[in-house]
C-alpha cells in the first residue's frame, strides 16, 4: 500500500511600483517588480502599458507620448504555472511650461588679469605688463557691451585686453549690459601700477593635516616651500622655525620636537623685492601620557581602604580605592578609563583620577587603567589583585 501527498501550487503574488511617482511626457518611466511566490519563483512578466505598448522583461522602462490616465497591468507566472495579475492607474501629465523671469537679471562682470598680480589686503598690484580682460556670465541672453573707464578717462568698449602703463593708484570701473538691455550695477576696483611685484610663497605640510586629535600632530611634520616670480624669478626663500634664526631654504624640512611652533618664511626676487614674511602654526604631541597606580600598591593587604602589610600578591579586603597617577606636559590629559576584567566601568575627566570598586568579588580579577592625552596618545597600566568584598 502506497501513500501520496498531493501539494497545491501556491499561485504568486503580483505586485510593481513605478518612478517617479508623478510623471510627465518627458520622463522615461522605471517599472519596478515586486512580485512574490511563497513556494517557488516567479518565472514569467507580462506587462501592458495602457498605450498598446507590452513588454515581458522583468523591470521595464517605458515612456508615454500623451498625457492622460493609464492602465499599467502586470502578470505574473511561477514556475508552477500558477498566476497572478495586478493593475495600479498612472496619470502622466505634461511637462510645467518654464515661468518667465519677473524681472530680467543683470549680467555680472568679472576682473580678470593676464600677468603677474597679487592682492594686497585692499587692491590689486599690476604691472605695466599686465593684461587686463573681463569674464562676463548673462542669465539668459546674450551680451551686448562691456564697458570701462580709468580714473577720470572716458568710457570704453571692451573689445580687447588692455593694459595700465602709470604706475601708481587707479581706480578701474565696469559694468555690461545684456541684449534683454539688463544693465549691470557699476563695479569698481583699485589697482595699484607698480614696477615689479615681490613673490609669492606657498606651502605644503606632511601629512596634511592634524593626524592626532585636537588639532595636534603625533608624527613629525614635513614642510615644503614653493616661491614663484613671473617677472624677474625667484632668487632665494627663507625660514626661521620659532625661536632660532634666519635660514636659507634647500630642501624641505622636518619638525620633530614636540611642542607649539612657528614657522615663519619669505621669498626675494632677482630684482630684490622681498615679499612679507608669513607665518604657519602647529602643535606636535608624539609622546604618549605617564600613568601608573598609586593605589593600590602592587603586592600589599588592604583592609577597608588601609594599606596593613606587604604581600606576595595584592589582597584587598572590603572596597577597593584606585587611585592613578597621570600626566602629560605636552598637549595634557585628556581622560582616565577604569576597567576590571576588560569591562569598562569608569571615565574620569579630571583629577583626582580616583575610583572605588565597591562590587561583590571575591577571588582575583585584573584592574586596567588607560590614559589619553589631549592629542589621542595612550598609555596604560594593569595589576592583579584578589579582592574579598561581599
């Protein structure tokens, strides 16, 4: 006698979504499937699209050539055979006619220059050389002038680009109008003509920024000065670092003090233009804070917080006070972490770095103790203690 179990094919469930959600004539439509089958997969997609449009891929895209409202159905078949059909309405609209402009925006003019210049805190330094050009951007519509004038002179087109041949203070105005007839605001700018035109010195750390915490370093810092001239050339650079004196710049240079220092630099020119000396800050922690146990001390009984007699082990009965010793001169505590058994059971900010570990213990367990400093160096300290307090 044999006996069978006839399954019944659970039919799946169909189901899609659609982006976006509110479409329009000029979006292409991302159908999604969703379908599920509890005891097998599905095998089989049939989509209708409303529009005479079909497909059978799995995650279709389509794009509709009206507005309207849209019957989208999706079947669906398992590998059983079974299935199932859903049909969600999808409205596409049109597209939302762009709004005009209340009012035209005026174009904007931008001060270009063609040569050695520099800012100096108020105006521009030029030289006779130097090309003056503008970069004007429009909303919209075209250009149709820019003008300027220097000093008092007369207005001018701007065809080409021009240069300042006194030397000495100008002021250089500005302004373009566009073909919608925006007329832009006048701009102004001094600019000051002078022979030649100190250098300029860049600078790159390494590594580039902090790699500790708080803005210090925990490794030693690499300097590296670039000068440019594009008139007469560099000649030489410059650096002092903090306290010491003047020295010529070869190659880049390593800090590896730990400390706050000030590195001050500048470059001259084969003309003898010195430019002004700058100045760069950073801070160097690479040593890592002093802790250790002040209490209780390694090898000794203690009953009820009192120190009674040396041990070969340390025994404490009752409470336990620990009580750390921690410090670091260079960037300063940070924190003071308790743990017993690798659980962490106290922070301490501040000194006194003290703690009771009033728990039920008894037997042995390890207390660890981790210092940070204020620029992410740590240190630690652990001991052995058997403890007995119920």
């Amino acid at each position: 006698l044999h006996q069978f179990e006839i399954v019944e094919n659970v039919p799946p469930i169909a189901d899609f979504k659609y982006s976006p959600l509110h479409p329009t004539t000029n979006d292409i439509i991302q159908f999604t499937d969703l379908s599920t089958d509890a005891d097998g997969s599905v095998v089989n997609w049939t989509w209708t699209f409303g529009d005479g449009e079909t497909s059978t891929e799995q995650n279709p895209e389509h794009k509709y050539a009206d507005d309207g409202t849209y019957n989208v159905t999706l079947t669906v078949e398992d590998d059983g055979g079974a299935s199932d059909t859903v049909t969600k309405i999808i409205k596409v609209r049109k597209p939302a006619s762009p709004h005009p402009p209340s009012s035209p925006i005026p174009p904007e003019t931008v001060l270009i220059f063609d040569g050695p210049h520099e800012w100096n805190i108020t105006h521009w330094e030029i030289t006779k050389e130097t090309k003056i050009l503008f970069e004007v951007h429009t909303h919209g519509c075209g250009l149709k002038e820019t003008k300027y004038k220097i000093d008092d002179g007369n207005w001018t087109i701007f065809t080409d680009p021009f240069t300042i041949n006194k030397e000495g203070m100008h002021e250089l105005f500005y302004y373009s109008v566009d073909e919608c007839n925006a007329y832009e605001p006048v701009n102004a700018a001094w600019i000051e003509v002078v022979n030649n035109i100190a250098p300029t010195t860049d600078y790159v750390l390494t590594p580039s920024s902090p790699d500790g915490d708080n803005g210090w370093y925990v490794s030693n810092v690499t300097i590296t000065f670039t000068a440019k001239d594009d008139i007469t050339g560099v000649d030489s650079t410059y650096y002092k670092v903090d306290n010491n004196g003047w020295m010529k710049y070869s190659d880049s240079i390593t800090i590896t003090n730990n400390g706050k220092h000030i590195i001050k630099y500048y470059s001259i020119d084969r003309a003898g233009n010195k430019e002004e000396a700058k100045s760069i800050t950073f801070k160097i922690d690479k040593t890592n804070p002093m802790v250790n146990f002040e209490k209780p001390t390694y090898g000794h009984l203690y009953i009820l917080g009192k120190e009674i007699m040396p041990l070969k082990h340390t025994v404490i009965i009752g409470k336990a006070m620990i009580k750390i010793n921690a410090h670091d001169e260079i960037s300063g505590m940070e924190k003071v972490e308790f743990y017993v058994d690798g659980e962490l059971k106290k922070v301490i900010d501040n000194e006194p770095y003290e703690w009771i570990l009033d728990e039920k213990i008894i037997g042995t367990c390890v207390i660890k103790v981790i210092a940070y400093d204020n620029a992410g160096n740590t240190a630690s300290d652990e001991q052995c203690v058997w403890i007995f307090n119920v």
